[in-house]
C-alpha cells in the first residue's frame, strides 16, 4: 500500500500494520538504523531481538564506542570515571545478530530506499530508522564554531569534549572563572546545563573554593529552576552567578582567541568557557529532507516521519510534541517504533503508542532531583499525560533515594540499549 501524504497524516498505528510486501521482493525484509544512541540502539536491539531473526537489522554508527551524555556531567564532578560511561556495539552484533557498520551515512536516496555510507557501501531499506542525535546551528554564538571547540569545548556530546572540559576546569588558576554560554530552547536535555554547573561548582568548592561560575542564558527560565536554585544557595551560596535576558544572556558573544565573553557590549575575561550553541537535528536528517525547520516533524503513533512513511526518527532530532530530548525519551520513544516497524514489516500486532521519561539531576553529593511524565499519542502529536516533580525543602534521604534511584536507571538504560 503506497500512503499519501494526506492519507498518511491521518493514518492509525493499525492501518500502517498493513500486510507487507518486501520491496526488493525477496528475502528477509531490511531495517537500516543510523546513529547507534539512546533511540539506534534500542531500536536496533528490540527489533532483532523481538522479530526474532525475521528482520534483517544494520546499525550504522561511526564511533565504536558510544560515550553516554547522560552522567557525563557526573564524570566532571568526580561522581563516575569515563570507563564507566562508555559502552560498546559487540553484544548487539554477537548476541542479537545486527549487522554493526562503523561508518557514517552520508546520503539517503528515498526512491531508492537506501544508504549510502562515507566507504562507498550503498545499503538497500525497507524501512530506515534515523536516529542522529544533535547538531549546531550555525552562528548561533558569535565568535564560535567547530573551529574553536579546543578552546571553548561544548562537551554537549559525550567523549574527548567532555574529557576536554573537566581537564580545563582542573587547569583553572585559583579564584579562576569558568562561564557558560547557555542554549536557547528547544535543546537536547533541558536541565543538563543546570546539572553541569551543580557539578563543576561541586568540583570547584574542593579543589578551588574561591572560583566563580558565571552562567549566560539566553532563556526567562529553565527546567526545575527552583530546586537548582535552592541548592546552589544551600551547597556553593555565593559561587554561582546566572545572567538571563533581561541582562543581556541573549546578546552574547565571545573569542576564543582572548577567552573573553561579551554580554551586551561589556567584556569578561573568563579562564573556561563551555559554549553550548543553538541545536539542530543531526544533519543526516537535512540531507534525507525531512526536516521542517531544525526539526524532523514525526507521527507519535509510529514515529514515522511526516514526510516519508519508510522513514522513523527518534529522539533528539524529532519534532515531536511534549516530550524533552533526553535519553530516556528517546529509548521510549524507540520501542514504539521498533513496534511499528515489526508490525509494518512482519505482521506482527502493533498497540497503541504510549511513552515515558524522566530526567534526574545531581546537585550535590546524595541531592537527587528528577522531573518526569507520561505521554501518549494523538493525531497532533505526542501529548503529556501526567507528570511530577521533586519539590524544594525535600528531606536528605528522599534526595538520596532520587540519586540512587538515577543510578539504577542508568545501569537499567544502558543495558537495554545495548544488551
Ligand atoms: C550533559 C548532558 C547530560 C544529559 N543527561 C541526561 C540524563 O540524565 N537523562 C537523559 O535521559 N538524557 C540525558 N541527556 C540527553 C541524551 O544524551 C540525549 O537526549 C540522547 O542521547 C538522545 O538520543 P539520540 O539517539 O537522539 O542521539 P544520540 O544518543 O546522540 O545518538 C546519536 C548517534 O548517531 C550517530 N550519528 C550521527 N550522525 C550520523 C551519521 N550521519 N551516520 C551514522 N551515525 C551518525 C552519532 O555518532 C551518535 O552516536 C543528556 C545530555 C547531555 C548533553
């Protein structure tokens, strides 16, 4: 069944479950994933592992080995070693029987219905998942680009930029200022900047008390204001100082050759500067032309692209309704995918969409906060059900068993990511 756009846009998590017909006519029926993250892998893994051998899965992912974001920020305030955030594709590939191709995909012929990898492989799809994560926008920070992320690291992917960060604010002289430039909203886990700051203070008040962190944001607010607030006042009172827009945060630029950051016309000498720019879908998602805007507009029934029903997309990259980007959201958001995918190609039954997440963040040592809800799919998009977040002058053992329980669901994450 070819769906037009029309017919598409209003189709149901049950019509799109059609009997399938392979394209190529004959042999397993192909699944493409690109981007091996938080949404590829889990949707890599769910599909081989529950169409038992009936899909044929290959997950293209350049890296062999994936850095999670998610406790990175944990890594620079001394709470976790990198080896532990790191995971590699050999379960995927031994136990479930995926096809890993460490490559990047750098072209996507939608007629077709294939990949093309920077190596010159083409691989044929009946259905392709994207899943690329984040990229910057352009310009979004005078003064900064790519070039100048040696010396003003994002570290907004996990990795050697992450390894970069920590090493610089360890280098800072005593009484030194590290600054952050703050995204503009919609971005790639909404109180990570927060979390970091709350890490780089905890790293700071032992190794160099009389420091000072300096936050530039372009936004009115950001997620679970208060509760950062309260414990930077409680924890590191004095250290951490955050200019917002009614003080020039969005009028912002800097130079990295001066280490100086500019906040409406007035010039800071700063000792690190975390630049996080403005984000964007990863840009395999332009190429392929999906995209509206920075975004890549998807159905939360199946998580199909709203421009070509052969394409799903997850996680960061999607426009998608309610949801944050976050990791938790994009693994939910995969096994809804995986769902349809299997459904579409095999037959198998499809129920209805219905995800969840939750972000957690470490303030201080055992001062867990979290932020979550559940969500389902309508027609529109994918609408937030019910949600709870921690409150401010909780006790110290509720804050802990928020930690620890941040600290089961990432051993619970990881390994249905990878195995
Ligand atoms: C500091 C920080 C803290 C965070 N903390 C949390 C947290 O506590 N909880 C939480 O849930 N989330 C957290 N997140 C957010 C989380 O990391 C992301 O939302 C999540 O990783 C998104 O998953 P994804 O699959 O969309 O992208 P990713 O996980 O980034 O995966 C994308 C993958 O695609 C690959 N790729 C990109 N382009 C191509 C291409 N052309 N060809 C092949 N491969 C390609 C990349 O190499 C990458 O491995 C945090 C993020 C940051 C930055």
């Amino acid at each position: 069944m070819k769906l037009n756009r029309r017919l598409f846009l209003g189709a149901t998590a049950a019509t799109l479950a059609a009997p399938y017909v392979n394209a190529a006519g004959h042999g397993r029926p192909k699944v493409v994933v690109i981007g091996g993250g938080a949404g590829g892998a889990t949707a890599a893994r769910y599909i081989a592992k529950d169409s038992k051998g009936e899909i044929d899965v290959t997950l293209v992912e350049p890296s062999r080995s994936y850095y999670t974001c998610f406790f990175s920020n944990l890594y620079i305030g001394g709470f976790r070693d990198l080896s532990s955030i790191a995971h590699s594709y050999g379960t995927l590939a031994s136990q479930y029987g995926i096809n890993v191709v460490h490559d990047w995909a750098v072209g996507i012929d939608r007629d077709a219905k294939s990949v093309t990898l920077a190596g010159g492989a083409v691989l044929p799809y009946d259905r392709l998942i994207l899943s690329p994560g984040i990229d910057f926008v352009d310009g979004s920070v005078p003064g900064w680009d790519t070039s100048a992320q040696n010396a003003m690291p994002h570290a907004y992917k996990a990795g050697s930029q992450t390894e970069l960060l920590k090493a610089q604010i360890e280098a800072m002289p005593q009484g030194g200022v590290f600054a952050m430039v703050a995204p503009p909203n919609p971005y790639r886990c909404p109180p990570g900047p927060y979390e970091r700051v709350s890490m780089v203070a905890h790293k700071l008040k032992n190794e160099n008390p009389t420091a000072k962190i300096l936050i530039v944001d372009p936004k009115e607010k950001f997620s679970k204001q208060a509760l950062f607030e309260e414990g930077w006042q409680k924890h590191y009172g004095g250290m951490i100082e955050r200019i917002g827009p009614d003080f020039g945060g969005n009028n912002v630029s800097v130079d990295a050759g001066a280490m100086t950051v500019t906040i409406d016309g007035s010039v800071e000498k700063v000792d690190v500067c975390n630049v996080i720019p403005a984000m964007k879908a990863g840009r395999i998602c332009d190429m392929a032309g999906i995209t509206e805007g920075n975004w890549a507009p998807v159905s939360g029934h199946t998580m199909q692209s709203r421009l070509d029903e052969n394409i799903h997309v997850l996680g960061d990259a999607t426009n998608q309704g309610d949801m944050p980007k976050s990791g938790f959201s994009a693994n939910s958001q995969a096994k809804v995918a995986a769902m349809a995918v299997r459904g579409a190609l095999t037959g198998s039954k499809v129920f209805p969409a219905k995800f969840s997440n939750t972000c957690w963040s470490l303030i201080d040592t055992n001062d867990g906060i979290k932020v979550g809800a559940s969500y389902q799919a309508t027609d529109e998009k994918i609408a937030k059900v019910d949600g709870f977040v921690s409150q401010t002058g909780e006790d110290a053992d509720l804050r802990k068993a928020t930690y620890e329980e941040s600290v089961g669901w990432y051993a619970g994450i990881t390994s249905d990511m990878f195995g």
